[in-house]
C-alpha cells in the first residue's frame, strides 16, 4: 500500500479506487521503528482533505506555532495544497 507522509504527523494511504485511510505517523521508541495507526476510512477527497486541515491547524495552535487568524489561514492554504498533491500522487500510482 502505497502512502504519502503529510506534514511529518499524518499519512494518506489508498485502499483501492476510492477509499483512503487516514494515519498517524508514529515511532515506536525503543526501536525507532516508524509504524502508521489507522485514525480513520474516508471515500470523499473533500472530506479528508477537511480533517487533515482541522488535525494540524489544532496540533499548531496547541503547539503554539500558530498565534494568529492570519498564520490560520496560511497553514490551512498550505496544508489543503499538500492534500492536494498526496491524493493526486495516489492517484497517479493507483493508475499504473
């Protein structure tokens, strides 16, 4: 299964022609092994899109890397465009 990291947290894989799953990207600590929980199953791009949106706009405010409506903004242009180019990647190879 093919995947693409998102902001170094989150992870888009696809299952088939319609589904993706959505995933943490987590490191086991005493291996340093890289794994990828399931957070969830989505068949809508939009959707998806909206709640990788939603997960790391919230993981900046409270990590404090965000301070203002207009860095809001900024992220979630920034993080919509890196959806954007994950599903068009998955796309592509689910093609080949």
């Amino acid at each position: 299964c093919q995947r693409v990291i998102i902001n170094g947290v989150y992870a888009i894989m696809k299952t088939n022609s319609t589904d993706y799953i959505l995933a943490d990207v987590k490191t086991d600590k005493k291996t340093r092994q890289v794994y990828y929980p399931s957070v969830a199953v989505y068949s809508s791009e939009l959707k998806l899109t909206a709640d990788i949106i939603n997960l790391c706009a919230k993981r900046a405010v409270f990590l404090k890397t965000i301070n203002s409506i207009r860095e809001l903004m900024s992220e979630g242009h920034r993080i919509a465009e890196l959806c954007q180019q994950a599903i068009n990647q998955l796309n592509k190879e689910s093609e080949q």
